[in-house]
DNA sequence: TTGAATTTTCAAAATATTTTGAAAATTAAT
DNA sequence: ATTAATTTTCAAAATATTTTGAAAATTCAA
C-alpha cells in the first residue's frame, strides 16, 4: 500500500472510531492527519486534503486546541498560522484522559454523592435498591478515577514496566 | 431529596452522561432505570415513566440486550415480558468493556497492523512519521487490549486489591 | 384454528448535530 | 492610517440520528 493510501484509510478510520466515543468525525480526521504530518499544516492545507470548509477546520482546530491536544505554531517569516499535533501517543492518551476525567467522571461523582444522601426509608426495596446502584456506581467510579490520577501523573516506562509486572 | 426527585435526576444525568461516549441518551436513560428498579419492568413501564414510544422502547431494549446489559424476565402467570438490568456494578463494566474492545478495538489493532506494513522510503519524513505514529498506537493499543483482557477475566476482589497495592 | 394481547418493524416526522460560506473582525506589513 | 491577508463568527443549509406510531408479525390461551 501507497503513503497516500494509508493516510486517507488512516484518517477516515480514524473519524469513524472517534465518533464512537463522541468526538465529532471531523475532529478525529484533523487530529489524525496532523499526527501523521511531520510538518505543521495550515488551515487551507487541512481544507484541502480533508475537503471541508475553513469555518469547519477552524471551530475544530480551537476545539482540539482546548483539549490540548493541537497546538499553533508561528513559523518565522510566515503570515499565516501552522498547526501540530503533539506526537508523543502516550502523552496524547494522558492528556485525554485528564480532560473527559475533568469534565465528565468527576462532576459525575459529585452528583452521585449527592443522589446517595436520599431521605427515606433503607427497609423500602426502592430506596434500597437505589442506594445500592448508586453506591455502587460511585465505588467504581472512585477507583477509575483513583487509577487514573495515577496513570497520568506516572510516565510511559513506569506505566509499561509496571503493567507488564502486574498482568504478567 | 425524595427518591423520585433523585431517580429521575440520576435518570436524565446517565443519558446525558452516556451520550458524551456514543451512547444514545434514551438507551442510557432505560439502563439507568432498570438498575435502580428492584423489580422487572414491562416495556409500558418504561413508556410511561421515561415518556418515550413503544417502538423506542423495543429497539433500545433489544440493542441492550445484545450488549449483555438487560435480560427478558418471564414471570409464572404473566403474558407480557418484563426486562431487568445486571446490577452487579462491576459485571456491568466488564460487560461493557467486553463488548467495546470486541467492537472497535480489535477491529482497530487490525487495521493498524496492515497499515503498518507501507511500502515506501523508510527515508522519506512523511513515511517516517506514519510509521511511528500507527506504530505508536498500534503499541498503546496492545497494552491497553492485554490490561483489558486481565480486567475482565480477574473478578472484583482481585481487581480492586490489585489496583490497591499497586497504586498505593 | 381463532382472535386478543403483545412485540416487532420501519417509513416518515421530529430533533439534533455538523457543515458551509460569506460577512465581520483581527492582524500585521507598508 | 490604510489595506490586504488571514482568522473568526454564526445564521442558514445540509446531514445524521432519534423517535414516533401504526401496520405487520408473533405469541399463546381458549
């Protein structure tokens, strides 16, 4: 297979995967293409080679920007911007997590915490079986979220090496 | 908070949540009610207390039933089916990391293996770069699928004792 | 069998999300 | 200051997803 090729199944692929974990297509197709490019791309490359509009390219680009996972780049002479994508997967992977961690998982314990303080009766099996799932919930929860701390904090190696210790 | 107030707040908050990882939100939202539901519900239960049609109801409940998530209840003496969701907290997860490694990682690893095998001038920056980065993936997807593979294997004892001792 | 109860299907409608493109804003060189 | 290049915004259009509801299929008791 052809560079050209791969590239294109690459970033198409790459669009559908994320847009089973909510990230818009587009959004997972500009990433993947600037991870593959060893050069920063500017918004009219990223038109061009994606086929899609300059306000598309560029709400998605802020978008990745916010999520830090894009960054801009002046090069020195040049008018227009540049645009790269951090490289390093395992930082990209970290700097995911801590960010859906952020605005997902921990704003979803706070409510689960609050859910937990129900008034009622702990004999009545409604109020039981709430609390149970809720606790639950949290538990589980609490311990992703404990997990993950970790793993973002430690570094590849670390991560590597203790894992392939501890599932053999 | 009464447990009403909080069923239907936890309710709408999983489907919020679910949506955000490609889940859709009425999918989420009968899960949701199933597990804090002690009893088995009919599918004119959730109808009524989710405010949804009869055919939304049968698809999402069907498509949970393919995910391992809810099973069909036949209860002596009673014509109409009733559905209940696993409210084991950690059999749910592994259930569902289960279904999504089998459903878009695997399929991904394999992609990435054939795109790895390019053709082209190992000096060439451009194939350079699009062999570290699928490489780099490819290599982060594997670790993630061996811990995965652990994961669902070990039961909840094991894992939370594990994560213990290793995360301190 | 028959037929009433129940479940399933799926085309059309409703809703939600994404994309476009041109105007407005910004930037920086002259 | 002026202006040309570039970026940003956002209402409208296009597209995608979800939901409805009624008809068809199925189930099961009589």
């Amino acid at each position: 297979m052809k560079l050209t090729e791969a590239k294109l199944q690459f970033v198409s692929s790459w669009g559908a995967f994320g847009s089973h974990w909510g990230i818009n297509r587009t959004m997972a197709q500009i990433h993947a293409l600037l991870m593959v490019s060893p050069d920063p791309l500017t918004q009219d490359d990223l038109m061009e080679q994606l086929n899609i509009s300059r306000g598309n390219v560029n709400m998605n680009i802020r978008d990745l920007i916010t999520w830090g996972l894009v960054d801009r780049v002046i090069l020195p002479g040049e008018r227009r911007e540049y645009f790269t994508a951090e490289k390093d997967i395992w930082k990209v992977a970290t700097q995911i997590i801590k960010e859906r961690k952020k605005r997902e998982l921990d704003p979803m314990l706070k409510l689960l915490s609050q859910l937990e303080k129900i008034d009622g009766d702990k004999k009545d099996k409604d109020v039981k079986q709430f609390v149970e799932t809720i606790g639950g919930i949290k538990k589980l929860g609490l311990q992703a979220d404990k997990m993950l701390d970790v793993m973002v904090k430690a570094d590849e190696n670390w991560f590597l090496a203790g894992i392939m210790k501890m599932f053999k």
